[in-house]
C-alpha cells in the first residue's frame, strides 16, 4: 500500500494506493471540494486515478497548480526508490491548463482565475468540459488538446497556419481573407500580418506554427515551425 499526504494551510489530503501490479487505483480522502480539485487534475494528466506510484508523486511534487494549494507530498508509505525530481513530461502529457498558457490562448493569471471558479464546479464537471461552458476559449482549440486525433485525420500536419487558425475558431475566415489580402497588397508573413492587426498573439503564432500531431494521436511541438 501506497499513502501520500498534501497538506495544506486550509487542510489536508491522502491519497492511498491499492491492489497489485506496477499500477495502481488511488483514492483521495479530505474534504470534497479539495480532493475533487486534486483528482481533476491528476486524471487530466495521466487519463485516471490508476498510475505508477512513483509518477503520481512526481506529479504531485511538480503540478504548479497543486503547488499554488498544497505544500510539499509526504511518502508515509510505499518504496518510490529513487524519484528524479528533474524529469519533466513532454508536452503532450501536461495537464490541459499548462497547454494552453503555452499556446497563448491563456495566461498564467487567466488559468489561476479559472482553476479558482471551476474548484466548486469540479464534481459536476471535468476541467474541459467547464472550458467549454465559459465560453473564454475557441471550442476548437479545446477539442485539439483532448482530440487531436480528430485534428490529425482531418489534415491538420499539412494545413497552412491560417487554415489551422480558421479550423480552431481562433480566427474568422473573413479576417484571413482581409491579412491573405495585405500581405499581397504590402508583403510580409502572413503570421505578421495577423499579429499586427491584433488577430492572435505572437505567442499564438509561433506554437501553432510549430505544432503537430503524430500518428498515434498526440501532440507535439517541433524544433521549428512546420
């Protein structure tokens, strides 16, 4: 058996791990509100409570979200060995929040604010689903991250940035045409032009022009723009 516990200045919560095998189900036990906060996110980032002791550790001590609430976990039970605190999850396995202040559809603050509204809200809904509610973010540029193999099979690898903006709702196809137009009528990058008119941001520009999706599904970002 595995026992985890977050404290916190509010309260304080176990995570215990049972049953056989290299992984295992976690439950959290502590008040409703915090360990459904909690729970959101680690199924977020690993699809379920099931997971590899030692890597839901890892998530726990490096979660920037779980840090903003909770102190430091405490091993009270279980062999982890050795725990390198230094290894990080590749982009596809960070929780949704962290993927999109990476493309800049939100800042860190915006993200803050939002995990705070969704903490009384996360026993009815997962986090995706309370983005899709409040109505901040495109519906597209969501279901890219929980989706992408959708995103995949409709071509998306081989889309030019402005189509893969259009495909996301983060622009309107009348506003391509009007940048695809200038940047004929004066020159420029298309990205340029966009950022300019104060349609995407340059963050926004360059992660989608370097973002693609591999075979199997997930997402990545490449060295340089494709």
């Amino acid at each position: 058996m595995y026992r985890f516990l977050l404290p916190g200045p509010r309260c304080q919560l176990e995570l215990v791990g049972l049953g056989v095998g290299r992984e295992l189900s976690f439950q959290i036990l502590g008040p409703s509100t915090e360990a459904s906060f909690v729970e959101e996110l680690i199924c977020q980032h690993f699809g379920s409570l099931r997971v590899l002791p030692k890597s839901l550790f890892l998530f726990l001590v490096q979660d920037p979200w779980i840090g903003e609430f909770f102190q430091a976990p405490e091993l009270v039970s279980g062999d982890l060995e050795a725990i390198d605190i230094s290894l990080m999850p590749c982009f596809s396995d960070q929780p949704l929040g962290l993927k999109l202040v990476e493309a800049g559809v939100l800042d860190k603050n915006e993200l803050d604010q939002l995990l705070l509204q969704y903490q009384s809200l996360s026993t009815q809904f997962r986090f995706g689903e309370f983005l899709r509610l409040n109505h901040r973010i495109p519906h597209g540029v969501i279901r890219f991250f929980l989706e992408p193999d959708f995103f995949q099979r409709q071509g998306f690898n081989q889309m030019p940035l402005g189509q893969r903006l259009c495909s996301l709702g983060l622009i309107e196809n009348r506003d391509l045409i009007s940048a695809c137009q200038q940047e004929q009528d004066i020159g420029g990058a298309l990205a340029e032009t966009l950022i300019n008119r104060g349609f995407i941001s340059p963050v926004t520009a360059n992660f989608f022009q370097a973002v693609y999706v591999d075979e199997t599904g997930r997402v990545h970002l490449s060295e340089s723009p494709v």
